[in-house]
C-alpha cells in the first residue's frame, strides 16, 4: 500500500465533501479532519496524516 512505502509525514488529502466514500476510506486509513478548503463552488474536507495507525495483532 502506498501509504506504507511513503514515510514522509504528515500527508494532507482534500476530497470533496460530497465524496463521503473517500472521506471514509481516509480516515479508516488514519487520516484525521483538520478543517475545509473552498475550492471554486465547492467546498472540500482537509484531512492530515501524521502517522500510520499500529497494527493490530490477531
């Protein structure tokens, strides 16, 4: 996964907030909703990463 083989931290995405499927994809990657940006008529979630979640051992 990408985010395994990019260590350069933190990571920012802005999907559109009308896009909630990639909305919650990032955060169940860890990404976490740090405010909104305005891009042209639309507005989009800023969401960061600043480390990879632990594992969990099952």
């Amino acid at each position: 996964m990408f985010l395994d083989k990019e260590v350069n931290r933190p990571l920012y995405a802005d999907p559109y907030e009308g896009n909630t499927g990639s909305v919650r994809l990032l955060e169940k990657c860890g990404f976490q909703r740090i405010g909104t940006v305005v891009h042209g008529d639309d507005q989009h979630i800023m969401l960061r990463l600043d480390s990879l979640p632990a594992v969990k051992s099952t």
